[in-house]
C-alpha cells in the first residue's frame, strides 16, 4: 500500500465536517475536503450553501481539513472524493506515487505582496534588510525572491532570508522590528497596511502566474464515476460564477465560514479573490514552471512531473465547450 495514503481513514474523520442534509433522498451522496477556512475557498461554500451542488444533484458534505497533507490523504484512503487544497500538495503527493489528479485549478495567481516597514518606501532601502518567509524553498520564500526581481535586486546579495514561519508569525516580527519586510496574502496584507505599513510589491498586480489552488481527484475515481466529476464540477463552477455576481451575499458567506467580524479583511479577501479566481479554472504552463520551481529546491525529483502527470482537463473543457460556463454569466 502507498505508505503516503497508509493510515489515514481515520483522519479523515476526526476532524470537524459540516455536514447539510441531502435536498432528495435521490441526490447522490459526496464528500468534499477542505484546506482550512481561507478565502479562495468561497466558490466552495457559495455552491453548498446556494444549493448549486444539490441542483446537480449531489448531497455534498464539506469536511474541513487542518492541513493540505491531512486533505490529500483522505482522498487518496477514500474518506472523500474531492479535495480543494493546495496544487503544491498534490504534487508532493504525485512524486511519492499516488494518484491524484488535478481537475480544476481555481487559483492560478500569485497572491502574495511585499510589506515593508514604514521607513522602507523603496525598493533601494531594502538592501542589507531582513525579509521574514516560511521556510526556505517555500511559496513565500518564492514570492519575496520574485518580488525583489520586480524591485530590480539580487535576492542572493541584496537581502537576507530569514525562515520565520507563519503569517501571523511573520507580521508580529515584522511589527517588533525583528525584520524589515515580509510576504503576505490577504486579508494580512490589510492589517500589516492599517498598521501603516508599506505595500512595495503586489505579485497579483504584476500578473504573476503560479499553480496556487486546485481541485483534486484520483484516476481511479473518474474512472468509474465520469458523471459524478462532471455534475461536481458543475456545482463548483456555479459557485464561482454566482461568487462573482452577488458581491454583497459572497462576503456573507465569507464571514459566516471563516467567522470573521472585520468588514474591511472581508471586503479585501473578495476583492482579490473575486477578481483572480477565473470563470474557467484551467491552468497555465508558466504557473506550472513557477510551482516546479519552488517544489524542486526542496525535492529535485519534483523537476520531472509534467502537466500530463498532474492534470487532466478534460471534464472542464467537456462542460465548456457545452456552453455551460459562458450561459452562468448570461
């Protein structure tokens, strides 16, 4: 058995689900797993929550992972049948042998930005500086040496990485001064930005493209259920659609799933993700090249997984060319 999916039924469900009671006692019964409660996930919650999943005919339970590995994981044991996590995740999960699939990769941006102290306005006053990340190797990592290249410095020579953790991690050092800079996704941006401190970089801005957030299957799954991938894919892409359309009731759910009571974090984390999330999810080679990148400083055997290996569009393309997706905008 692939020691990567050994074990890990029973994680599956000790962790919390929210579970919604199926609309007909006809509806198929399917479990979707969850990285977290963070905002690229709203299309997610919009298509359970409006029902857009049961118009397909799916009794869908959401189950909320506290991690991208414990989520793959569970799909690879078969605990559920879709995962919304991390691209990186499953691509880890592909180089150890198994056998997932991506069928929709719903965040193709890079929405990082560099926060800066508020002495630092420019890019020529973080020479010498510390710039907060993760960890070595990391997305962030990745994201503060891209925006330093958008600055026009070496991040080999002009700056000095320091592997700090966290977000929240990173914004309490970047406030005590123990660094000079750091990397941030919404709604974090916003707060380090109210606390008056300067957004030098917006990779998001600057179109940078990057294999963030995809949906992941199994083979063996779409093998023997073609008509339940598309009928969840068709839910899913309503919820982005309806996300979209209906600002005012999206920020709603926002706030009802991430249980956040800041109306400006809110109104922030749609904004980005309402305007990166794309009406067709497929993904893009240069994403694709900038996650290897990142993957294979910490496992070179990552450099050989290609497009092919990871991803199969064919569902998604089935469901556009039907004229599904361009008739949710009508």
């Amino acid at each position: 058995m692939n020691p990567f999916a050994s074990g890990v039924a029973i994680a599956c469900f000790a962790l919390s689900a929210l579970m919604v009671p199926a609309s007909s006692v006809h509806a198929q019964a399917v479990r979707i797993g969850s990285l977290g409660l963070s905002g690229p996930l709203l299309p997610l919650w919009l298509a359970q929550d409006k029902g857009l999943f049961a118009k397909q005919g799916l009794a869908t339970e959401l189950i909320t992972f506290q991690g991208g590995t414990p989520t793959v994981q569970a799909l690879l044991s078969g605990g559920i049948s879709f995962a919304a996590t991390s691209t990186d995740t499953g691509a880890n999960a592909r180089v150890r042998g198994g056998n997932v699939v991506g069928i929709a990769e719903w965040v193709n941006s890079f929405p990082y930005m560099l926060v800066t102290s508020k002495e630092i306005d420019r890019g020529e006053r973080l020479k010498g500086k510390k710039i907060a990340i993760s960890r070595f190797g990391g997305a962030a990592h990745y994201a503060a040496r891209l925006s330093l290249g958008k600055l026009g410095l070496d991040a080999e020579k002009d700056a000095q990485m320091l592997q700090i953790g966290d977000e929240s991690v990173r914004l309490t050092a970047l406030r005590q001064g123990f660094v000079d800079a750091t990397v941030l996704t919404p709604p974090t941006n916003l707060t380090a930005r109210n606390l008056g401190f300067n957004v030098l970089v917006s990779l998001v801005d600057a179109g940078v493209k990057y294999s963030f957030d995809t949906i992941f299957t199994t083979r063996d799954y779409v093998a023997r259920n073609r008509d339940t991938t598309l009928r969840f894919l068709r839910g899913f892409l309503s919820g982005v659609a309806y996300m979209k359309k209906n600002p005012a009731e999206s920020i709603e759910t926002l706030k009802k799933w991430t249980r956040s009571s800041d109306r400006a974090a809110l109104e922030e984390t749609y904004r980005i993700f309402g305007s990166i999330i794309p009406a067709k999810p497929y993904g893009t080679e240069e994403g694709w090249k900038n996650l290897l990148e990142v993957l294979s400083a910490a496992d070179p055997k990552a450099r050989q997984l290609e497009t092919k290996d990871m991803f199969d569009y064919t569902f998604l393309s089935e469901i556009d060319k039907s004229g599904f997706i361009d008739a949710l905008y009508k």
